[in-house]
C-alpha cells in the first residue's frame, strides 16, 4: 500500500491492448507532443488507422532506425534511439519518452532532453508525472546514462516541480534551438 498523496502510477511498454486509450486521449484532444502539439495528435490518428501494430511497434526505437524527426520549423534531424512509455493507473495517463545517444550522456544541440512527458488534463495534479519521471529515471540508468537533461520554458511552473521533485537542478536559462522559434527556455539536469 503506498503512502498517502503518492501517485499510484507506471509506465509501461504501448502494446495494441492499450492503444484505445491512447487513441482516446488523442480524439480528445489531448498530445504526447509539447512542442507540435495538435500536429502530432492528427498525425498518430491517421497512422494508428492505417497500421496500427506499425505504429505501436515505431514507439520503441532503441536501435533509431526510424524516420528522422520533423521539428516545428519543417526542418528534419536524425532519430536518436529511444523509448515511449505509456503512464497508466488501470486507465491510459499520459506519456513519457527517453531519447539518448549510445555511448555518451551528451545529446545533440537540436534535442529538448533526454526525458519528455505529458498527462491527459483529466489526470493532472495527481502526482503522475512526479512518480513517472522517477520510473524513466531508471530506464535512463539501464541504457547508460550518468545524467539526463531536461528543458522547460520559464513559465511551466507545475513541470519545474516534478524535474525538483526527482532531484533535478537548474543548468541555466539558454536560448532555444532556432527550429524551436525564439525566447528562452531553462535546461535542468539530474544525475543518476
């Protein structure tokens, strides 16, 4: 039994058994994108009705032999290696992805972080996103890594909480990878 207050969440590997939800989530409105938004939200529709298995199967990438990701400005860089998890309490929660390059805990200019997540607004608030990033933070220590990196804008308050929460500290503020539009963002780090 846990403790009062703490989050009764995991993250666990997207298999076509929970795609509903996710695809749920997505009709509602919902996004595992913070950046592209609506944009990913339609384009995971439209893949998950064409093959869903395929797009199941795309979510786990360790070897990164998917297509190069498109950034907001249009533009694509390649594909890191990577994971995404789905957050689940019985019911689909949200998302949380790890993206690393083998042999380094260094990441290419163009990447936000290691880590990025996002809850349904349903299930906000509940310490979801805390427990999980506890959970990814072990999945980056499996691939490797000494640390992982995390950027948020100033304002995301509630995201600041949850990257203290596990032991994070703030870098510095930076200026944003020019594909990202202009303005700065606040790099965060945690070492494991």
């Amino acid at each position: 039994m846990s403790a009062p207050g703490v989050a009764i969440c995991e993250i666990v590997t997207p298999t076509l058994e929970g795609l509903p939800g996710y695809r749920d989530a997505l009709e509602r409105g919902w996004s595992p994108d913070n950046v592209r938004l609506e944009k990913t939200a339609r384009e995971h529709l439209v893949r998950i009705e064409e093959d869903a298995a395929a797009f199941v199967a795309s979510l786990t990438d360790i070897e990164a032999k998917g297509a190069a990701i498109a950034m907001p400005d249009g533009t694509t860089r390649p594909r890191l290696p990577g994971r995404l998890f789905w957050i689940t309490d019985g019911d689909f929660c949200g998302s949380a992805g790890l993206r690393w390059v083998n042999g380094t805990s260094e990441l290419p200019d163009y990447c936000l972080g290691h880590i990025g997540y996002s809850i349904v607004p349903w299930k906000r608030q509940r310490g979801y996103a805390t427990a999980a990033l506890a959970q990814v933070l072990a999945e980056a220590r499996k691939v490797g890594l000494d640390y992982v990196e995390l950027t948020t804008n100033p304002e995301n308050e509630p995201s600041q909480k949850v990257i203290l929460s596990n032991g994070g500290r703030l870098v510095a503020p930076r200026e944003k990878y020019g594909a990202y539009g202009e303005g700065e963002e606040l790099l965060w780090r945690i070492d494991l």
